[in-house]
C-alpha cells in the first residue's frame, strides 16, 4: 500500500487495513507498507501494527520485496532459481 498522498489515518483505517491483511493472508499473498509520513510511521508503531507489515521507503522496494516472498521475477511469473 503506498501512502505518498497521505500524511494522517484514523482507527477506521486502521481497521480497514486489518481486514485487508487478513484478506490478502487467506489467499497466501503479502503486504507491504511504503512512502509512510512520520505520523504514519508512528501510528502503526503505537497501535504495534509495525510488527506486522513491513515497511518501505519507496513503492519500487515494495514490489521488489512482495514479489520476493512470492517467488516471482518481477513480470508476473514464477521464479525458477528461487
């Protein structure tokens, strides 16, 4: 999820992102977390939802990484040396 347009979220949101992450783990994929303000950043680290998500500094890193746990190449198929 990339939060470059957003600097605050509320407790709705938050709960949103839980339900979506529970989503996304039903289905065996992952979530990633990017461009997060400094508020951002400590509201998950406050509610401890930091442990939970990994976060990046930039959305390319965000895909990189999803795309690592899911054992892709980056263009949708699946690795064969991984």
């Amino acid at each position: 999820m990339d939060f470059h347009k957003i600097d605050y979220y509320g407790s709705t949101a938050l709960a949103f992102f839980v339900r979506l992450w529970k989503r996304v783990r039903k289905h065996r994929g992952r979530m990633a977390l990017c461009n997060l303000s400094d508020h951002g950043m400590e509201t998950l680290r406050i509610t401890k939802l930091d442990q939970f998500w990994p976060v990046y500094p930039s959305k390319e890193e965000a895909v990189i990484a999803v795309e690592r746990w899911l054992g892709h190449d980056g263009e949708g198929h699946e690795s064969v040396d991984r």
